[in-house]
C-alpha cells in the first residue's frame, strides 16, 4: 500500500542538462502519489500559474512535467544550475520559488504595459495583473513579497539596471517617494563581485518600507534620478509605489 501523502510537502529540483523539455519528478514523491490519477499538474509562482503535463512511465512509478513546462521554464529564465523548490498542497497543485546557483531566489521584473499616456502618481491602483506605466527614465519594477518586511530584508537591484547605468561600484542610494516629498532615505547598497554581480540595498530600507506603508503585492518602480545623482558611489531613486487593492 503507498504511503499517504501529507497535504502540504516540498521538494527541490537542480535544472541539469536537457531540462527544457520536461521535469522528472524525485522517485521518493512519485511513490507516495501512485493513486494519484489526474493527468495535469497547477504550477504557481511569483509570475503566474501554469498548467503542465503529467505523464507517467509504463509502470506507472514514475512521473514527469512535460506539456506547459517548457513556457514556465522561458518565463522564469532558467539555466543549468538553477533550482526550483516546490511546494506540493495536494491534487497535484505546486507553489514555486526559483533560485539562482548561489541559491539566492530569483527577482523578477513585473511586465507592464506601455501606453502613450500615463498617470506619474504613487497612488495608481492595480486592478488586475497588469498596470498601465511607461518612462523615459532608467527604471527597475519589483513586487513586494513577505521577506522584504523584514527587519533585515534585502532588496535585490537587478545587474541589468546596475551594468546598463554604470553603477557597480554605488554604496548608497537616496530612495524618494511621491507621498514624501521633503523627506528622503539614506540605503546602504552591498555589491557583490560574483561572476554575474549582484547589488542588494539592505540598511535603511526597512525604514522606508515602513514609511511607505508598503505590503505583500505591492509594486514599486524605482526610477534613477540622474539629476541628484552626482556622486559615482551614491545615486538617487524615485519610487513610484502602485499598491494593492485589499
């Protein structure tokens, strides 16, 4: 007789070579799931949810995530070394997070859409999965997620933001938002010289999240402002906060 299954279970996965095509899930998951009949799986991360595949070898002791695996794969940029930890919270339905090999988890920028017109405020509301926002300006776009609450919570700037503006070798950012006008944050940023680079702004942030009321969902666009940026180690950053409806 399988053993039952618990309803909440996690597994992680290192993407290895020829892992576009499908996913083998582990032998020890697969075992505990053989009554499991459903020929499709709900995949769900930061960026969405998938539908996927499930096809089952002839003796039926093995699974893999074929069909609709491929779109998650390109959606969250995966290579080899990167590794995926599921969640499994029953009838073949997985929650996801994506780490980079230096087991970081991965950052994804938000897709918006461009218009000709937009509204420059703090207080544009997002409706459904995607808002309206278009700049001029070097921009990144993050989604606030529970960790970046935290006390010691660190945000990642992402290397193509940092190498395209020249700002590896930054110590600080100045973070201004348009509901405080007169004031502004002092945010320490570590660089790290790995071999794909890596900024995280870390001291000073939490002030600023608290500030700003932010919470999980949230979007903010950090926009560099090249006018009050006139130190090579220090630059200044708009934040645009486009907040969730509760």
């Amino acid at each position: 007789m399988a053993e039952k299954l618990a309803a909440s279970r996690h597994f992680f996965k290192v993407m290895i070579p020829g892992f576009q095509q499908k996913l083998n899930l582990p032998p020890g998951f697969c075992k505990k799931l053989k009554k499991e009949k459903s020929r499709e799986a709900i995949v769900t991360s930061g960026k969405g949810t998938w539908k996927m595949k499930v096809c089952r070898n002839v003796g039926g002791g093995m699974m893999s995530l074929e069909d609709g695996w491929g779109a998650f794969v390109c959606a969250h940029g995966l290579s080899v070394g990167d590794f995926v930890v599921f969640e499994h919270t029953g009838q073949l339905h997985f929650n996801a997070l994506v780490f980079d090999p230096s087991a970081c988890e991965k950052e994804f920028l938000v897709e918006f859409k461009k218009e000709h017109r937009h509204q420059d405020t703090a207080n544009t509301r997002r409706k459904s999965g995607h808002v309206s926002y278009h700049s001029k300006k070097p921009h990144f776009i993050l989604t606030m997620k529970p960790y970046h609450a935290h006390k010691q919570g660190r945000v990642t700037i992402p290397v193509k933001f940092m190498r395209s503006n020249n700002l590896e070798k930054i110590s600080s950012v100045t973070l201004r938002s348009p509901d405080h006008e007169r004031r502004a944050w002092s945010v320490r940023v570590l660089v790290e010289e790995t071999p794909n680079l890596r900024g995280r702004m870390d001291r000073g942030w939490h002030d600023f999240y608290v500030a700003n009321k932010l919470k999980d969902g949230d979007v903010c666009v950090f926009e560099l402002n090249r006018r009050l940026s006139r130190r090579p180690t220090s630059v200044s950053l708009d934040v645009k906060i486009l907040t969730t409806l509760v």
